[in-house]
C-alpha cells in the first residue's frame, strides 16, 4: 500500500485528486497540507499546517505558485517522491526547482493530469516540425493565479525542441498583442469565467491550418493521470522529471 499526502487540500484541482485516492485499492491517503485550511477534514484525513505533520511515501503537490519552492523543499528534505501539478513552471523555474530538489528522489512536474491534454502536447509537438507557424492559445477560468498555463508553457517548449515556432513580422500597435514568446512560440492567454481548461495548438502552412483542441469540462478529468502519477513514480530515477507522458 503506497502511503499518499496532498498539499493544497481543499484546492479545485486537490479535491478530485484526494476522492479518488480514498476511492482506491492500493492507495492510502495519509496526510493533507494546507496552513489556510488546518483543521478541516477531507477524506476521513484531517489538514495539517505543519509540513512534518504526516507520514507519505509520495506528496501531491497543487499549492499556489507563490509557495510551491517553499513546499517543495520540505518534501525534498524528507525524502519524499513528489508528483507536482501546480502550474507556472517555466524553463528557468524549472532550473530552479532542480537546484531545490536534487536528486536523492524523483520528482515529476506534470502540467496537465489530464490524458488527453498530454496527447493534445504530444500530437502537437509531431506536427510542428511539418507546419510554417504555430501558436497556442489557452482559455482558463478567471481566477487562475498564473498566465500562460503549465500546459501552454510545456506545449510551446515540446514545440520549440521538435523544431517548430511561430512567424512574426507584425509590429504590435498595443504591447503584449502578440502574445507571450516561449522559446519562440507565441503564447496568448485568455481568462474567463466559467471555463475550467481549453487549449488549441494553431499551426499553418500555405494554403491549410490544422487545430489541435482539447478541453476539461470537469476537474475530475485530472484524477485518472494524477493516479498514474503516483502510482509509477517510483520508477523514475531521483531528480526532476516533465510531462505525464514520461510515465505512460
């Protein structure tokens, strides 16, 4: 029985994460963390605000990305495997989190749980290398802390490694109309209420456009991939490791 903590508990993304590890034959749930919410109970566990205040084999990380190092130190230092949904990680706060976390344990920063969200990456990682221009566009919920997501950050970066980039030539009359610039790929982020998460790759050639969609209608679609996360991590060698589909 693998022994699993959640930091962040009581969080949007948390919630799902938490259920289906109760839900679960070979998981255990066996602490929570989140120094707002120390107190309250989820899945029979009760939150903690001191980060020694549990017993895990592996942490879920899904706190806020102004307290995520913080975090992540501590479950470094006590030698747990950390699975990390939280967004925000750019290459330089990818550097970062590698200089933080060393490499006595395995750390896997997944950007997106969701299965289809990583073959969405994937596919259009493959078809970038075939296209003249490619941008991504992500639609999120107004209250997300950070722009551009995780996962347009990993999808440009997966884009840019395979070759791939967009065209500029345009003079931008208002800054930032162009979008962010991800190692060469353009990034536009847009925040709306009632959204969960929606992303399109946008690539062109001459005379054609191929969009490659895909949306979460339900924080539950990120419960199933969070569970392979913790279930495979062990396989991973100590050190910081990206992306969900290194585990499928």
């Amino acid at each position: 029985m693998t022994r699993v903590a959640v930091s962040g508990a009581g969080g949007k993304l948390a919630g799902p994460i938490i259920d289906t590890i109760v839900a679960s034959d070979d998981l255990e749930l066996s602490g929570l963390y989140n120094p707002n919410r120390s107190g309250q109970q989820m899945g029979g566990v009760t939150i903690t605000d001191d980060p020694a205040g549990f017993s895990a084999d592996v942490v879920v990380e899904t706190a806020h990305p102004d307290v995520v190092f913080d975090n992540l130190g501590a479950w470094s230092e006590m030698g747990l495997a950390g699975v990390v949904g939280t967004s925000g990680f750019t290459p330089e706060r990818l550097d970062q989190l590698r200089d933080i976390w060393g490499t006595g344990s395995p750390c896997l920063v997944v950007p997106n749980f969701s299965i289809g969200a990583v073959l969405m990456m994937r596919f259009g990682a493959e078809a970038a290398r075939h296209f003249e221009a490619v941008e991504v566009i992500e639609r999120h919920h107004s209250t997300k802390p950070d722009a551009p997501s995780g996962t347009a950050l990993a999808s440009a970066m997966g884009i840019a490694e395979s070759g791939g980039g967009s065209a500029d030539g345009s003079e931008e009359l208002v800054p930032g109309s162009r979008g962010g610039d991800v190692e060469g790929v353009r990034v536009h982020s847009l925040r709306l209420p009632g959204l969960i998460s929606h992303q399109e790759i946008a690539l062109s050639n001459s005379g054609e456009i191929l969009s490659i969609e895909h949306m979460s209608t339900s924080y539950e679609s990120f419960a199933s991939g969070a569970l392979l996360a913790i279930r495979r991590i062990g396989d991973l060698e100590g050190g910081v490791h990206l992306g969900l589909d290194v585990v499928l």
